[in-house]
C-alpha cells in the first residue's frame, strides 16, 4: 500500500473499455514504433484490455513483454485476449511504486495514464528508474482542453466542462497532454533527452462518428464519470441525458467532425 491513492475517472464500464479495445500501436503509440526492436524488454503501464500491449509485443519479440495495470478485472481481459503465444507477463501494479528492481526493462510505456494518476511526476521517475540506461520511456496522454469539434453544440461544451470537474475531483489533470515535459522536467528528467510532440485521434467519417458519439453518449449517463457528476452535485439525471442526446445529435450530423489532442514524450535514459 502507498500513500498514493488513485481513482479512474473513466471507471470499467463496458463503453469505456469498448473504447480501450479499439487501441492499438498503429493509432496510439506511433511515435514510439521507431524505437521498438526484436529481443527488447519492455513494461506496459497501465495496459488495460491489451490490445496495444499486443501490437508491442509482436514488435518487440522474442523479447519479454511486462504489463501491468491497478485492476485485476481488467488484467484477466487482457490475458484473455493477447495470445499465450507473445509470452507477456502481467501483474496489478501502482505506477507510484512498481514493484521491480531498478533498470529492469529497455523500454517502459505509458499510455492515458498519467492524466488519472495522483502524482504524476512521482509515476514518472518511477517509469526512468525502472529504466535501463540507453532505453526508452514513452507517454502519451490527451489533452482534453485541446479537444475541438464541429458543429458547435452547447452540450459537447457542457460534456467537456463536467469532465474536468469530475476529473479534477478525483485528483486527475484532463489536459495531461500539454503538461507531460513540465512534469518530466519536474522528475529530474534531463532537458537535452527529452522529446515532445502530439498528435491527434480524428473522428469524421460517418463509421467513426457513429462510434465515438456512440459511446460518448453511453458513458455520460452509465459510467462512473456519470456516478460521480451526479453524487457530487456537479451535474443531475436530467442534465447527464441532455448530453448524451447531444452526442447523438453530433454522430448523426453528416458534417461532424472532431479531433482529440495528445501529448507525447520520448526520454532517452
């Protein structure tokens, strides 16, 4: 136990790991691929349902795959999804305090966690300590500020101004994508090795706006962001609905459009 005490926003609903499940290297973890070889180590923090922790490891193999996550329920879907047959090995973990021997791993990766965690400056000198000399830590986190859609509806503002008060609540920074070399400059990490760029998620094609509208309007009133709106007074049923019905509205707008921000660093240790 660590004094650091975490709370997912998102929770594990099946619209939040819906959405987790579509992940994968090619659309989340491009600007690491250039650094992945066969026969590297390498720890997936916070991996989730695995499906990057897949694409990495087919990359990296024959070379030991570690991922870990704070949910055990989580990390049995994981198992069951990756085949036995890419060898990783996972584990529950808190990224505050991971549990292995300091320049473990040739490449440690981190993907949307740090905006959830508490202390995010400690997570990341844990992730550099884990580290061996000459590898790579890499993260990637959205930044919820830099989202932007077309059309403008009143409610996709509102959806993104209750996220914020619900994240900040659970100890969270929604815009982690922007503050990711602040905060490694913060850890001790050495100005000349760090790399920082973004990209962005784009949802326009009527496929892709059926899906994200889809299981944003699904999440506002079924996850734990709306259990928690509305025991904190931030938002009621009422409102939780009317967003939702904007989501829908958006998705079946043939000239929607929407692009989420990320920020990404690169540290060479």
């Amino acid at each position: 136990m660590t004094e650091h005490q975490n709370q997912y926003t998102h929770g594990f609903h099946d619209s939040v790991l819906r959405s987790h499940r579509w992940r994968t290297v090619e659309n989340s973890a491009a600007y690491l691929l250039p650094e992945l070889k066969p026969g590297q180590t390498l720890l997936d923090v916070g991996c989730g349902p695995g499906t990057i922790t897949a694409g990495l490891a087919e990359r990296v193999g024959p070379g030991q795959v570690t991922a870990v996550d704070s949910s055990a329920e989580v990390l049995a879907q994981a198992a069951a999804a990756v085949p036995e047959s890419a060898g990783v090995r996972f584990e529950t973990a808190d990224v505050h305090a991971l549990p292995f021997p300091d320049a473990s791993f040739d490449v440690v990766h981190a993907h949307q966690v740090l905006q959830h965690v508490a202390d995010p400056v400690t997570a990341l000198r844990e992730m550099r300590r884990v580290c061996r000399p000459g590898g790579v830590v890499a993260v990637r986190d959205s930044d919820y500020a830099g989202f932007t859609w077309y059309p403008a509806l009143p409610e996709l503002d509102e959806w993104n101004t209750l996220y914020h008060r619900v994240a900040h609540s659970n100890a969270g920074e929604p815009d982690a994508g922007r503050m990711l070399r602040a905060w490694a400059l913060e850890a001790g990490f050495a100005a000349e090795r760090i790399g920082a760029s973004s990209s962005t998620w784009c949802f326009a094609a009527d496929e892709d706006r059926a899906w994200w509208g889809g299981m944003w309007a699904e999440r506002i009133v079924a996850s734990s962001v709306a259990e928690q709106a509305v025991a904190e007074g931030f938002a009621t049923r009422e409102d939780l609905e009317r967003i939702s019905e904007g989501w829908r509205r958006w998705a079946a707008d043939d000239r929607g459009w929407l692009s989420v921000l990320h920020g990404e660093l690169l540290y060479r240790a």
